[in-house]
C-alpha cells in the first residue's frame, strides 16, 4: 500500500507502471500527446498496453509493454515507424 509522500511525488511525467494502468488513471507519451487505452493482453509476456495516440485530431493505434516502452507506432499519416523516446507512455497527473 501506499503511503502519503508516494501520492505527493507522482506527476506528470513520471513512468507508468501496470497498477497505474489497472487502476485506469490517465496517461500520455512522454511528449505530451493525449493516450487512451484500449486494452491489456496479459497473455503476453511483458504484458501489452493497446491504445490510441491522439495527433491532429485524429487517432492512431499504438502498443507498449508493461514498462510502457512503444513496441508499435505510427507517424501522423498512419504509417508504420520506428518508436521513439517521445513515444514513451507516462502518467498524466
């Protein structure tokens, strides 16, 4: 369980982990575009976050793993691309 000082350091930015996820808090990429999750695959091993990346007012399916490394990503036409820092999923508090 958590303590007080724990609640009081999580910001903005900080990594995610799989609680946070479970608990549906809100996330981002390390960037600043809006994430919405669609789904986890805990079949797989590490886990598999799904999700949706909100770029021109579109948006764009993206995968990461429980550590919230992008294992899948696209550009903002919708093309496959190598993931990046900046794809990186955090917390958005």
């Amino acid at each position: 369980m958590k303590d007080l000082r724990t609640y009081i350091f999580e910001t903005k930015g900080d990594p995610i982990d799989m609680q946070w996820i479970q608990d549906e808090k809100p996330v981002m990429t390390k960037d600043g575009r809006q994430v919405i999750i669609t789904s986890v695959d805990y079949k797989e091993i590490p886990n598999v976050i799904h999700g949706q990346v909100k770029m021109n007012s579109k948006m764009f399916e993206y995968e990461w793993n429980d550590n919230g490394i992008c294992s899948k990503a696209l550009d903002r036409m919708g093309n496959p691309k190598n993931a990046e820092k900046s794809d990186i999923l955090v917390k958005a508090i």
